[in-house]
C-alpha cells in the first residue's frame, strides 16, 4: 500500500504569516519522537505570556510526556478516536481554567484561556511540532486523576508532536490527515467590509 499524499492545504484569501498559515491538526504523530523537557516547558510559557482580561491569568496547565502514567492517565481520559491517535503523540497538556482567580472578569476565562492554547500552538509550530487540541475528554477524569481542587476545570487537551504520515500510522488516521480543510470564506466573516 503507498502512502496517501498529504493534500492538506493552507488556502489563505490574504497573505498572513507563515507560520500561521502551514497551522494545522494533524492525527498522525511519530511515535518516536521525544519532546525535549525544555522545548514542552517552553510551549507552556508560551502560554503563560498570552494575553487575559485584567492579566488575570486565570488558567492552569499538566504537561506531560509519552512514556509517564500520567501521560497514559490523559489518554485513558478521552473519548472517541481520540483515544486511538493520541497515544503516539510526544505530549499532552491539559488546558484548565481558574475561575476564581478571575475575580470580576469571569466573563472573560474561557476566552482567555484559549488565548492561552494559541500561544501554545504557535510556539509548538515554532519548534517544528504540531499541535492538536480536544474537547473530547471526560473534564471529571482528569479532576481524579490529577487532584484537580474543586474550583479549577479542564477544558481541553491538547497533543503535541511531530506529525508522520508514513504507514507506521493506522490508515484511518492518515486517512483523515489527508482530507481537504477549509474554511468559511473572509467574505462571510467580516460584517463590515475592510
Ligand atoms: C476547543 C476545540 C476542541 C476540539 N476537539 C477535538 C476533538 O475532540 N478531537 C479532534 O480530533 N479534534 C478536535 N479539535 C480540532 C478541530 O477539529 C480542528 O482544529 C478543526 O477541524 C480545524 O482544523 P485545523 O486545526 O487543522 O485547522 C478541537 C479543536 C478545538 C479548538
């Protein structure tokens, strides 16, 4: 069987950045690739810098590697598929947010936690890695299994690695990574006409 050449494309209506534009979430990841210590640290002070209502920060973060039981015990926490990719990912990171910290700007949490996610994604896509968040996760799963206290709530996972798309990837999988992604164009997006 050959590999299915990737047609993933990144048709922008305008020119952005380049890094934005290569941006995508692939399910097929290398299942020997290590992510450095340092590098996993430096996505999650990506998002520690992003930006949040009142700088009120109101997130929290595990981070963790393949090859840990806490990196077994998030992938036993999702739902679905997600469970069949995610174990060849290098690492996955819990996005949580702290309401509490929050203080008058809840309004603002979730907005700012996915600030937060961004920032990490690019910084992934910096060290030539790709990310790929979740919401399909048991939220409850995560509280056991990590001692979350009552106040903070996982929102989403995000697995980060570096993408494979040879056949040591399921067909599925790499089915998948092969389908076209679109977009909405800019021209229904924008109410007002630049
Ligand atoms: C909040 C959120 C939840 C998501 N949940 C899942 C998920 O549970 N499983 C999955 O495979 N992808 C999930 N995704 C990935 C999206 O499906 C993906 O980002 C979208 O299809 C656009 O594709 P792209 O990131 O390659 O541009 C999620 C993304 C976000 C931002």
């Amino acid at each position: 069987m050959t590999t299915p050449t990737l047609t993933v494309s990144h048709p922008v209506d305008v020119a952005i950045s380049p890094l934005l534009a290569a941006r995508w979430s692939p399910r097929g990841f290398d299942a020997d690739h290590q992510i450095d210590r340092d590098d996993l640290l430096s996505i999650v002070e990506a998002a520690r810098w992003a930006p949040s209502a009142g700088n009120t920060q109101p997130w929290a973060f595990v981070a963790v590697r393949r090859g840990t039981t806490e990196f077994d015990s998030i992938v036993e926490s999702l739902t679905g598929f997600n469970r069949a990719w995610t174990p060849r990912a290098s690492a996955l990171i819990v996005f949580a947010v702290v309401p509490e910290r929050a203080g008058k700007m809840t309004a603002w949490v979730d907005y700012d936690l996915g600030q937060a996610a961004a920032y990490a994604t690019m910084q992934a896509e910096h060290l030539g890695l790709r990310a790929h968040q979740m919401g399909g996760f048991d939220p409850e799963a995560i509280r056991d299994a990590f001692e979350l206290p009552a106040g903070v709530i996982a929102k989403t996972v995000m697995a980060i690695g570096k993408h494979d798309s040879s056949e040591d990837v399921a067909p599925e999988i790499r089915r998948r990574d092969a389908g076209e992604r679109d977009r909405l164009p800019l021209t229904e997006l924008l109410i007002r006409p630049a």
